[in-house]
C-alpha cells in the first residue's frame, strides 16, 4: 500500500507582493491629476443684487441658438463680458447683472459667459430661471 507524500508547505515570498502594490500606488499616483478645477462664484436671482440701493442688474439671457441678449439687445457670444462691462460703466444706475439660461441652452455657452462675466469684473452675477 503506497502512503500519500507529504506535501511540503513553503511561505510564500510577500516581497514581490509588495513591489507590485507599490508599483501600483506610484503609477495612480503619477497618472491622476491633482489640480484644482476653477470656480464660479453664482448667486441666486434676487438674493443681494437689488438691495436699498437704487441700482438695477443687466439682464442678460442665454438662449438655446446661441445668442444672447443683454437688456434686451441682440449681443455676440464672444463679446458678451466686455458688453456688460461697458454699460455697467456707462450708466451708474446699473450693478451686477441677472443670467437667465433659457432652455435647451448649451451648458458650456453658460460657463463661458459665466467667465466672461467674472474677467469683465461684472459682479455679483445671479442665475435666473
């Protein structure tokens, strides 16, 4: 009768174990990205854009086109912020400005005009239904 062989049980080795962990945590180290994402500063509409004073916000409307209108009057995307500043100067009864996004609008036309807005010092900027 053949008696079984004993199985002869060796450690195993965890030292490439850990180089491979290792390994690991270096390459998703290197390979995320650590930079902190710009942000908006947005308030909503009728918060602190019309206090005791006596100034009034530009009303500025993004629509689904394209276009944008600024106190009613057809303006170009690209010069929305310096628009708005330029009125805002104009006219010292006006401060701040109300964004209404209209539906269907494209959500990187309002991050731009959001930061058109911010760059022209139009502040503070409110979101409007």
């Amino acid at each position: 009768m053949l008696e079984p062989i004993a199985t002869i049980r060796r450690p195993l080795p965890i030292t490439p174990l850990i180089d491979v962990v290792f390994l690991l945590l270096m390459f998703f180290m290197l390979a995320a990205s650590f930079q902190k994402e710009g942000e908006l500063q947005v308030q909503s509409a009728g918060s602190q854009l019309e206090q005791a004073t006596d100034t009034k916000p530009l009303f500025i409307r993004l629509h689904a086109d394209g276009s944008t209108d600024v106190n009613g009057q057809t303006v170009p995307a690209k010069e929305l912020g310096r628009e708005a500043a330029n009125l805002i100067s104009a006219n010292d009864k006006l401060a701040g400005a109300v964004v209404q996004v209209r539906q269907g609008t494209n959500t990187q036309l309002v991050v731009q005009s959001l930061m058109q807005l911010r760059r022209a010092r139009v502040e503070p900027v409110a979101l409007a239904r």
